[in-house]
C-alpha cells in the first residue's frame, strides 16, 4: 500500500514540476500518466484509511482526511493570493516560483508516504 501511495504520487509530483515550464509534449504525456496514479493513489488511500480505523471510526477517519485534503486546496489559494498581491498577469519568474513552491510540497508529501508509521 505504502509502494501504491508513493508510485501513484510520482505524476503528480511531476505533473506541478512540468509546469514550471510547460511543454506540449510532458503536458500530455503527465496528464496521462496523472490519469492512470490517480485512481491507484485514491484506491490506496482508501486502503490505508480501511485497515486503519477500527469498526465505527471509519467515518469519521475518511471525514478527518477529506478535512485535511480540502485544507490543502485553501492553504495552496491563500499562498497564490499574498504571493501575486495586485498583479494583473503572471510573470515566468512568478510561474517558476509559484510551481516550485507546489512542486517542493508535493514532493515532500511524496517522501513521506514510504516513512509513515505501519500502513
């Protein structure tokens, strides 16, 4: 499970880090690939939250980490909007700067899927 999470989190990684400077050719071949790791990294995470929450804690386990995934979305936009202030467009400088960030953090998160406790 723990090798699912991580594999399947490895086109996302790459998918923000493309975007740093997007080519036709890696955006579709990581879309694609983002296709495929994302219903392995959904079906892991399930796994892991099943074998993890004992009988009636299930519910409120899933409830918990849809919290923390929507959390995420939020933090992301707050970054986004106190990092551009009033700009009218986004400059490369802060397109590269932007999916660093994001990218650095979906790698970290990465990493820590094979260190997590027993999955």
């Amino acid at each position: 499970c723990k090798i699912s999470l991580f594999l399947s989190a490895i086109p996302y990684t790459g998918f923000v880090f493309c975007m740093i400077n997007p080519y036709l050719w890696s955006v579709f071949t990581l879309s694609a690939l983002l296709g495929a790791g994302g219903g392995v990294i959904w079906t892991a995470n399930g796994e892991v939250i099943a074998k993890n929450s004992p009988g009636d804690t299930k519910a409120k386990n899933t409830g918990i980490f849809w919290s923390w995934f929507n959390t995420s979305m939020l933090l992301g936009n707050i970054f986004l909007y106190f990092y551009l202030g009033n700009s009218e467009q986004i400059s490369d400088k802060q397109r590269h700067v932007i999916y660093l960030v994001l990218g650095i953090f979906c790698a970290v998160g990465m990493c820590t899927f094979p260190i997590t406790g027993s999955l």
